[in-house]
C-alpha cells in the first residue's frame, strides 16, 4: 500500500482563533487534510444506514464488478461539501459512462448526527440534477455512527476536525475511485475533476472491465499522477517501441508484396534470416 501526503486546500466555516507558527493555518486546520493511501483496502464490514433506513455493509456496493466513486461529505454542510457534489454531479454528466451501468457512486456523511432523512433529500436533489436514467440504483447516499465513520475516513486518510464554537466541520475537498473490489485507486481533488481523469480512474479501477477500446489505449498515452491527483501525458517507450516495430515490419511486407509479388516478400524475408544468422 503506497502512502503519501498530499497538500489539499482545506476548507471550512472556521473562524481563525491564531496561528500556528509552523504553517500559518488557524490551529483546526492543521489537523485537516487527505492523506493518499493508495491500494489500501476500506473496512467492507462496516455498518451504515442509506437514504432509505436500510442497516447496509459497505461490502453490498463492492461486488467485484464495478468500481466506485467515494465522496465524504457531510450533508448540512453550508459551503464546501455542495460544490464537491455539484463538482461530481457535472463530471458525471459529462461522461459517456453510466452510474450504476458502469460504475457507482457511494457518498458517505462524516457528521455522525446525520440520518437517513437528511440523506434522502440530498440523493433527490442530486437525482434531479444528474438526470440520468438508472441512477436512483447506482448513486447511493449512507450516514453511520462515529465509530464507523472514523473505520472508512481513517482507511482512505480523509482528516476531518469538529469546532463546537462554529458547530461545523472543517475538511479537505476531494473525491477518490476504489477498485470494484474496495481497493482505493486514485484520488481527485478540488471541487471540480476532469471528466477525462475520473473516466480514465474508473476504467483503470475496473481492470479494463468498462470503458471503450480508445480509453484502453489512452491509459497507455496517459500516466496518474498522485501528486496532481491528474491523468498527465506520457509515452511509454517500451510499449510504443514495440508498437512502431510491429507496424514498421507490416508496412514493409506490404511494400515489397505491391512492388514484387510474394517473390519480392520472400526474397526480403530469407535475406532477413540470413542476416541474423550472420556469416562464418
């Protein structure tokens, strides 16, 4: 499992009681922060309640057959928690992906005195404005209590801090991809994310189960940056070397086979051997 730290901006209603000397961040925000924990496994055992009151496991959304969005918010939350979903909800409307065809979103409450009622009148607003058809089974909306909470939070390094003076959270803004089987994958931060790199996240996430035949490609042009949380363009020069040496002995065959008929391709070809065999 690769950790890393990754500088998010956090955000929050936080009022600025001092300064620590080592950051400059009010004392709260310190303590904030997404911490990468790349190929960690989340607690498929812990126990929520979805938008409907249902008892559910996290593991009822990672079936090994596709992979999943997480989105932590909380959902009273007055600023930054509705533009990461705002943020997720036009990606996804941008994607030729499906939810719950291709992939399922699982947004999770951090504020443990949310309920299901909360969660349901959230999941209808964001139903309405996706708009897509399906999607009531694949975007799912989950509360829980602190110590189930604090099991999924820790294991995908989501830091959060509670002030009571302003009765509010403070947290990092962010959305992360876990592999169909609860492997967390990749990280997305900010409050808006490239349709590109989440599409692209999901199908590598997925092993190749989704996506088309031109994104199976693209992921060999495109490296994930942890760092960035992006998709960034890369050539792989073993990979391509191959590819331009295949494709540079067809279109020589080809050449000599319009030039001079099968003759012209054999002769090319036992002149070919002869000089790997070299000569005494």
């Amino acid at each position: 499992m690769a950790q890393s730290r990754v500088p998010v901006p956090s955000y929050g209603p936080m009022r600025e009681r001092g300064e620590t000397p080592q950051t400059g961040l009010p004392p709260a925000l310190v303590q904030v922060g997404i911490e990468q924990k790349l190929g960690a496994e989340i607690p498929l055992d812990a126990t929520f309640r979805d938008e409907a009151g249902r008892t559910v496991q996290l593991r009822e959304y990672f079936n090994g057959t596709r992979p999943v969005i997480l989105a932590l918010v909380f959902y009273e939350c007055p600023m930054l928690c509705n533009q990461i979903l705002n943020g997720l909800t036009s990606t996804m409307k941008s994607m030729a992906l499906g939810v719950g065809k291709d992939y399922d979103v699982v947004t999770v409450s951090f504020d443990a005195r949310e309920g299901p009622e909360l969660a349901r009148k959230k999941k209808e607003t964001y139903l309405q404005r996706l708009n897509r058809a399906g999607a009531e089974t694949g975007w799912h909306f989950l509360t829980g209590d602190e110590a189930n909470i604090k099991r999924l939070t820790e294991a995908v390094g989501f830091r959060y801090t509670y002030d009571a003076q302003t009765n509010q959270f403070a947290h990092a803004s962010g959305i992360m991809v876990l592999t169909p089987g609860g492997t967390t994958s990749h990280y997305f931060y900010g409050v808006e994310y490239a349709p590109r790199d989440v599409r692209l996240g999901l199908v590598e996430a997925s092993a190749g189960k989704i996506g088309s035949p031109v994104d199976q490609i693209l992921l060999y042009c495109y490296h994930y940056d942890p760092v960035t949380g992006k998709f960034a363009w890369v050539i792989n020069l073993y990979r391509w070397g191959g590819v331009l040496t295949v494709a540079g002995m067809l279109a020589l065959l080809l050449f000599l086979r319009r030039r001079g008929g099968q003759g012209a391709v054999a002769a090319a070809v036992t002149g070919a051997r002869v000089n790997q065999g070299g000569t005494a």
